[in-house]
C-alpha cells in the first residue's frame, strides 16, 4: 500500500526525528499523525485492562471503514459476501454514515454520529477483522516476543507481541485507528487488544482462550446470571428439536414427496439448535458484561462469526441444554 506524501507550508520548519528514537522508527513504517497530541509512554495494568470511555476513537473508525471497504461503480460501499466486509457496513451503518443496502452500504442523507456509539469492543474487533481481510494486519508467530526479521515476501513486524497477542505487522493506514481504540501504544499491544484479539483467533498467536479463567468464569456467569428473557428463549432453543421432529417429517412426506425418518428430522432441528444458539450469543452477550439487556444490545453489532462467541456459545450449550431438557440430547 503507498504511503501518503506529507506536506508542509511555505516556510515552515520540518522537524528530524532523531536517529533511533521512536519518530523515525514511526516515519519509516509511515506513520499518520491524527491531528492532536498523543502521548505514549508506560501505564499501569490497571489503567491498560480497561478500554478507553473516549469517543475519539468513532472518526478513525470511519474513516478507517471507508478506506477498506471495496467501492461500487457509483460509490456505494460493496461487501462482496465477505464476512468482514459484512461487519464493516454494519459497523459505518451504526456510526450514522451509512445506510445498508442489498450487497453493502450507500452513503446516508444526513450524515451525523449517533447519541449513543456502537460497543467499543464491537467496534474495535470490526476494525481488526477489516485489517485483516485487508492485508493492512499480519500477524506473525509469537516465537518471537520482538520484532521479527523480514521473512521472504512478508513485511516485517513493527507491533510486538504483548498480553498474548503476536508480533504483527500493522499497515500505515491502520496506524491511526489502532491507536485511538487504545489497541496499541509504543508500538506494542495493549492490554484491552487481548480479548480482541481473542474474537480474531489468529492461528499465529496459538490461542486457546477456552482455558483462560476470564473465559471460564464468563462461562459460569452466562450459566448462573440468566435473565428471564434469555432463559426463555434458550428453553425454547433447547426443546426446539423433540417438538419439532415430527412435524417436520409430516411436511417432508407432504410436500417434498420424501420418507424423511425422525432420527433425520432431529439431527437437522439439533444442528438449528446450535446454530439458534450461537446467534443468540452473537446478539446478546459479551465477555466484559455478560448477558445484555435487550437496551444494551441495541449498541451492539450482529458479529455471525465471533470466535470468542461461537465458542462461549458451543461450551455454554454442553452444560444447558441437557440441563433443560432433563436428559442428553441426540448427537
């Protein structure tokens, strides 16, 4: 990706960086300033486990989602059925910048941020996945915690391996997003990335979040803290199956003209299910806060394929279901 040229006004001094410092190190990966004064240095854990509460981060966003997303002969943003590019709409849709439309987003009327952002996480993880599919962010094995040497046709990684996520190799054009959603400082991952990185699952990084005790203990909190609504809704997912078969082996002989039996008929309503479940998850919980008030979940975007919630989801289902049909259900 070509770097922007920068410029600067008649008679006005261009500042150096010094040799080895981390100015030059920025100006050679092509580093973009955002416009204000960004101050880097050491945080405490303490500060670096919570995600920032500034909006500072919804116009990079933006601006980040319109440079990635691929563009329609008129303009229109495309997502071409790709996952990614899918949530990218969503997300600049949800910004107040677009409208979505069939095949992807078309600039909106009157274009104005919302009262009320998307989810941080939401957003942040939308942006990671659109690096990504970009080639805008490639991550490396984490083998190595510094940065890597250049591997042959790879570029080499300037984002070092921290908090269990890879070295990785971040694009110019990212730079600025990254750090306003807080995801990276001094050229490092933050705290807060981690659990965002977990919702990319990079093979590189050899994550198994599964073990982690956040997870086990959200796991144990969706389990126990579940509101009326949710547990209704899970009761009807769960006993969705053995209700179920036997209409629908009666509209197979009817009308597709097919001896469906009812062992076929269950393991089709199972795999719904699951699948039933899953969206649940994607709509309705999130690590940090567990499950969602239906107000809540307003905020957030619809992530289909969410790593982090498809798992959470698949554990979640082992325990419950069963629970809630008072025996082991048909594999």
């Amino acid at each position: 990706m070509a770097k922007r040229s920068r410029s600067s006004a008649k008679g006005e001094k261009v500042q150096t960086p010094l040799p080895g410092s981390l100015g030059e190190a920025l100006d050679e990966i092509g580093f973009q300033p955002l416009g204000r004064r960004i101050i880097v240095g050491k945080q405490t854990e303490q500060t670096e486990r919570h995600p920032r509460t500034s909006t500072d981060w919804a116009l990079p966003a933006i601006e980040f989602f319109r440079f990635t997303l691929p563009r329609a002969p008129n303009g229109d943003c495309e997502h071409l059925s790709i996952a990614a590019h899918e949530v990218a709409c969503q997300a600049i849709a949800r910004l107040g910048q677009a409208d979505i439309i069939d095949g992807g987003a078309q600039s909106a009327s009157d274009l104005a941020l919302p009262a009320k952002l998307p989810r941080w996480d939401d957003i942040a993880t939308a942006v990671v996945w659109a690096a990504s599919q970009s080639g805008l962010l490639r991550y490396r094995r984490r083998c190595r915690t510094g940065l890597g040497k250049r591997s042959s046709g790879l570029p080499r990684a300037n984002i070092r391996a921290a908090y269990g996520c890879p070295p990785a190799y971040l694009g110019a054009e990212a730079f600025p997003v990254f750090q306003s959603l807080g995801l990276i400082s001094d050229r490092c991952w933050t705290a807060v990335a981690e659990t965002i990185v977990w919702r990319d699952s990079p093979y590189e990084a050899g994550m198994n979040f599964t073990t982690d005790k956040r997870f086990i203990e959200a796991l144990y909190a969706a389990i126990s803290c579940m509101p009326e609504d949710i547990a209704a809704k899970i009761k009807d997912i769960a006993e969705m199956p053995a209700s179920e078969a036997a209409g629908l082996v009666d509209f197979a002989k009817r009308y597709a003209h097919r001896d469906a039996t009812r062992h076929e008929a269950l393991v089709f309503l199972q795999d719904r299910s699951r699948r039933l479940l899953s969206d649940l998850f994607a709509k309705r919980w999130r690590l940090g806060d567990g499950w969602l008030s239906a107000e809540e979940s307003r905020r957030a975007l619809f992530l289909e394929l969410d790593p982090l919630s498809i798992q959470m989801s698949v554990e979640f289902g082992r325990i419950v279901i069963p629970r809630k049909l008072g025996c082991e259900v048909e594999d």
